[in-house]
C-alpha cells in the first residue's frame, strides 16, 4: 500500500450551533483510492470533503496531508453562476499559476489548458459561454480547470447532481479514465446506484462512517437503513448491487 | 463647433470634465466587480456610510480623505463579514451598516452646525469646485486602481466567479476582497466631492450592466464598461454646462439613454446576459446538447 495523500484520524466536527457533522471518522486516501461517499442530505458529506480539501479545520482529530500534494476541486454545478461573462478558455486560466503579475494568460499557458480540454474531449469550445454548452460538457470544463494544477487527487462535490442520464454516465466514464491515468479520486453523491457500477469504493456517510468498503460489501440493507432511515432493498444484476425502495413501508 | 470648444475656455469647466471622465472610467471598472459579486447596492451603501465619516472627520478637524477613507474601508469591510456568513444576505447587510454610518452623520450635523456647511458638498456633489488638485487625485487613484487590478487580474476574476475554488487554488480570498473594498472606498471618496452621492452609485452600476449586454467575455466587460464610464461622464458634464443644471444628474441620464438604446438593440440577448447579474448560483439552464454542438 502506498503513502496516503491524506489520512483522517478520529475526525470530529461541529457547527456553529452545536450540532455534530462529523463523528469519530477515519479515513485514508491513497494514491489508487476511486471513492464515492453517499450520505442523505445533512450527512456531512460536503464538510468531509472540506476538510479533505483543507478549507475546513476539524474541531478534533488529525488530518495528515502528504507534504506538497496538489489537489484539485470540482465544485457542485448547482452553485455556479452560468451568467457569469466568461469563456470556457477563460474559466479553466483561472486555475493557473499566480507567479506573475501579468494578468493575460501567456502562450504555454493557453497551450497547456488547450492540451487539458483536448484530453477531456471538449477542443475547440474555448471560445464558448459556459452556459452555451451542454451539462456534459459543462462538467468537463471544471474538470479541467481543476486538472490544469496537474492534481494527484481531484476532488468533486455531487459530480451527478442535477444532470441527466447521459451526463451522468459521460461524468463517470471520465472519472474512471483520469483515475486509470493515475489520478486518485474523490466524490460525494446522493446517487446510490449509478456509483456501484463505476467505483470500486464507498463510504456511507451519516455523520458517523456507517460502512467503507466494495459496493457488494457496503450497499447492504442494514447499512442502507442506517444511513438513510428508511428501509431498502438491495437487489443484485451482474455482480452489481442495486437498491431499491421498499414497497408498502411508510417512513416514520 | 463652439458648442464644444467654448465651454473649454473655462477652467473649471476642464478640470470637471477630466474628473467626470476619469471618475466614469474608474466607477464603469470596478462596477464591473461589483455588480458580478451581485453587490450593486455597495455603491450607494459605502458612500452613504462614507457620508457618517466624513462628518465625523469634520466635526473632529481630521483630514477628510483620511478620516473618511479609513471609515469607508471598515464598512466595506463589516459588510463583507457579515454576508459572509450566509444568514444575512448582501443587501441586507450595507442597508444595515451603512444607513446606521449615514444617520450617525445625520446626528453629528444635528450637533455641529459647521460640520453641516462642509457636508453639504459631499452630499450633492459640486462640480464647479473642481480644482487642479482634485484632477491630480482622481487620475492618481485611477492609475493605482488599474495597477492593482492589473497585478491581481487572476485573483480578483476568480474570487468573483467561484471563491470556494479560488480558495483550495491558493487564492487568499478575504486578503482579495479587503483590497477591491479598499479600490472602492478611495473611488468613491476621491470622486464623492465633484459628483454627489447619487451618480457614485449609478455611476458603479450602469455602465456594467450595459457592458455585460455586450459581451460574454469577462475581459471584453472590463474595457467597455471602463468606456461607457468615461463616455456618459465627458457627455454628461458637456450637457450640464449647456442646459445649465446638475452635472450628477445628466451624467446619471446619459448613462440611462446608453442603457436604453442597449437594452432596445441588444433585446432579450442582452437582457437575458444582464439577468444574471444580482441572482447568482441558479441551476444551469437547459441547453440541449443539439444546440451547443451546432
């Protein structure tokens, strides 16, 4: 097993108001890790990628990131402002380096975010509005401003959420080939089912970690009840573990 | 031709037309920021509460560029702290921060009736008090202003489009906010005494708002705001000196008439690019993927 990227020990941390976000969570991302982390609404999730990310201080535990590690962030699509005047070539600069004071994009720069849009399969759309492109696309785009720091993990907040089948299948598709590239992923979803068949680990998240492990291993009934509060069926089609609601039950 | 040339003959009538240009193109550039933030309202709040500053500094006998400066700063600043933390939204906040400086001013003039003389003039604005000196400032602080914005292009673009992602990139946000506070508090001290409150905040508002009409390029907006700015400001003052009323006020209404004209050219184009401003973080709209391959 290799050096981990980050390494959560014991992790706990509250709100303003007092209520507990996260419990006692341990957690080791490694170079090889593909992650999703499912939770309900409220879970902590997102806060548990913060403090993946860093931008979030636990109140306790012990966060250990490895010394020098580049991460990339790929942000909800929900909380983008697809008004804002700028171009997808302009959208994936941002993420350049601020080395200098020049505030134009230099000729290697331009080349390099080029060269990231063209491995994403979105060449040619620089000079596009980002709302001008389909919700596929539009997640390439963020996908590849945060490739541009060349990150060893890339980060993504509900990757899935709010897009369609399609965008959903082309999202994780591409996931899968950055992560065979070498990249070590990380996402947090709401979608149980479309994750079992293109991730090779999960992590139920309630707050407490209720179960980590292979989809076959974690998506189980009494884990499912646990997190969510509500009763589900599993069932199984080719090897893969999908859940469904169970019939006839009222949730109190 | 005399139409434009005789009013040069004036000095004062020059001074003003290099301040209401400059002060344009400086209010069309940062309005730019400030209307992407969805902070339209800062205008007219920080220049309300630069207003309680300035009293003060009258009242007390302190420099007015300092005093009122650094007042305008601090409410940028607690207005800033207090929308960050997501109970309060935006405009909520400069009305309660920046109405409490400006009535705070209300109750000094109450108390010293030499303050009331000195305030008078940075309420409503007197363009034919406009001295060489007053040009010096506004073209000193527009040269540092785009210096600075020049220097923290990348910074300032990202933390105005996605902060939480500027932030894991290494961005120090609230270091990049303080600052564009800072560009706004001395915009609007240095361009307060020849304009008057009230162009201050359409001056920060319109011309970005017909910029963004215009273009999807965030760079292109920079430029033609910059020029909208300075085009209703040259204007604007060449039109108060004839029909001899408000330079605030013809500035304002030449801004509206470009605003207009844009808004009737560009039609739902433009309304829709300008929609955005104010109401960020909505859903993607619906774009086919037929329609963005075309």
């Amino acid at each position: 097993m290799s050096e981990p990227l980050v390494e959560l020990r014991h992790v706990s941390h509250r709100y303003g108001n007092g209520a507990s976000v996260l419990r006692d969570v341990d957690l080791r991302i490694g170079g090889e890790s593909m992650l999703g982390i499912v939770g309900p609404s409220g879970s902590g999730k997102t806060t548990l990628l913060r403090v993946l990310l860093g931008t979030v201080r636990p109140g306790h535990g012990h966060v250990e990131r490895r010394k020098g590690l580049r991460l990339g962030y790929v942000p909800q699509v929900e909380v983008v402002d697809w008004y804002f005047p700028v171009t997808v070539l302009e959208t994936v600069l941002m993420a350049r380096p601020a080395r200098r004071l020049r505030p134009w994009a230099t000729p290697v720069e331009k080349a390099e975010a080029e060269a990231v849009l063209e491995r994403l399969g979105i060449a040619g759309l620089g000079r596009r509005h980002i709302r001008e492109l389909s919700g596929g696309q539009q997640q390439r785009v963020f996908i590849a401003r945060a490739l541009l720091g060349q990150p060893e993990l890339l980060l993504l907040d509900e990757p899935t959420s709010g897009v369609d089948v399609r965008t959903r299948h082309e999202v994780l598709h591409l996931l899968e080939e950055l992560h065979r590239d070498g990249l070590a992923v990380v996402l947090t979803t709401h979608d149980l089912n479309g994750m079992a068949a293109h991730l090779p680990e999960l992590l139920c998240l309630n707050v407490c970690v209720q179960a980590a492990g292979p989809p076959l291993a974690v998506l189980r009934p009494d884990v499912l009840e646990r997190t969510y509060g509500a009763p589900m069926d599993v069932l199984e089609h080719a090897g893969l573990p999908f859940v469904v609601d169970r019939p006839g039950v009222r949730v109190s | 031709m005399t139409w434009l040339t005789e009013p040069l003959g004036f000095e004062f009538v020059r001074n003003a037309l290099v301040v209401c240009t400059v002060a344009g193109a400086l209010c069309g550039l940062l309005g730019v920021f400030v209307t992407l933030r969805g902070m339209s309202y800062i205008g007219h709040g920080l220049s309300h509460a630069i207003f309680g500053g300035a009293a003060l500094c009258a009242a007390i006998g302190v420099n007015f560029f300092v005093g009122a400066g650094i007042w305008g700063l601090a409410s940028g600043l607690a207005v800033g702290r207090v929308t960050r933390r997501r109970i309060i939204g935006a405009d909520a906040a400069i009305g309660v921060i920046t109405t409490a400086s400006f009535a705070f001013g209300i109750v000094l003039l109450g108390f010293y009736t030499r303050v009331k003389q000195s305030i008078e003039a940075t309420v409503f604005g007197s363009v034919l008090g406009v001295s060489s000196g007053d040009v010096l400032l506004i073209l000193g602080v527009t040269v540092c202003s785009v210096a600075v914005i020049v220097a923290n292009y990348r910074s300032l673009l990202f933390t105005t489009f996605d902060p939480e992602v500027a932030e894991v990139t290494g961005v120090k946000v609230a270091r990049i906010d303080a600052l564009l506070m800072l560009l706004l508090s001395v915009a609007i001290l240095s361009s307060m005494k020849v304009l008057g409150v009230t162009l201050i905040a359409a001056a920060l508002v319109l011309p970005a708002v017909v910029a963004r009409m215009l273009t999807d390029s965030f760079t292109r907006m920079l430029w033609l705001s910059s020029a909208i700015g300075a085009t209703t400001g040259f204007t604007g003052m060449f039109l108060s000196y004839h029909l001899d009323v408000a330079s605030g006020a013809t500035i304002v209404l030449t801004g509206f008439v470009v605003f207009a004209v844009v808004f009737a050219i560009s039609g739902r184009r433009g309304l829709r690019r300008a929609a955005g401003l104010d109401d960020h973080h909505g859903p993607a709209p619906d774009v086919s993927p037929l329609r963005a391959v075309r």
